[in-house]
C-alpha cells in the first residue's frame, strides 16, 4: 500500500524526491527494491503465504518501474541513482529492461512508463 502511495506521489511532486533530505536515500530505496526483484536475488525470493502477506512481486516491480520513470526528467534523479554503490549497477538495469521486454514475464507496466524506464536505464548505463 505504501509503494502505490510513493508511486502516485512522485507522479505528482516528483521534486520533493530529489530534496537533500530524501533525494540519496529515495534512490538508494529503489535500487534495493529493483536490484532483489530483477535479479537473480529476486528469481529466488519466495514467501511461504504470500498472500496472506499481501505480497505480489510483479505488482511491486510494476510501481517500482513507474516510480523511476515518474523521476525519469530530473537529472539531479540520475546522480542519486547512479552513486548508489551498495545496489546500483548496469546488469541490474539490463535485467530489469529485459523483464519489461520478455513476453513470458508479462509485468502490466504501461507504454509511457516503460519507454521512459528504458530511456532512463540507457541514459545511466551512458
């Protein structure tokens, strides 16, 4: 429930999450979020009752996903993303576009938010 609240949110006052006070530890957020869901990490992570615990992977990825491309036109964003040593890396961003793109993965992220996730991914990969 929090992450679909952070994802309407930075669609609307985006500049507030890349503030001095939330600007590093917001990227570093999503990195970590990103880097267990689209990584090999994430391909093993299993919940027993997941659905007790309200927990859909998938339906995380996707506002994770929508979350980096509502920030996708700051470039103060992109350093933030970028200095992240603990999760950010290349490999991450491939495998995540490489979700986006896989017909058998079917992650529901729209057109706009996907172009804009790739487009950001190819930006920081350069």
């Amino acid at each position: 429930m929090v992450i679909q609240l952070l994802c309407k949110v930075t669609s609307h006052c985006p500049q507030q999450f890349v503030s001095s006070e939330l600007g590093v530890p917001f990227a570093e957020a999503l990195n970590f979020c990103l880097e267990r869901l689209a990584t090999e990490k994430g391909l093993k992570l299993k919940i027993e009752n997941a659905e007790r615990f309200y927990f859909e992977p998938k339906s995380l990825l996707v506002n994770v996903i929508s979350m980096y491309a509502n920030m996708s036109h700051l470039e103060q964003f992109h350093k933030n993303v970028v200095a992240d040593a603990r999760s950010y890396s290349d490999e991450m961003l491939n495998k995540a576009c490489a979700i986006l793109n896989s017909n058998k993965k079917n992650i529901p992220v729209g057109a706009a938010e996907k172009e804009k996730f790739i487009d950001l991914a190819k930006k920081l990969k350069g």
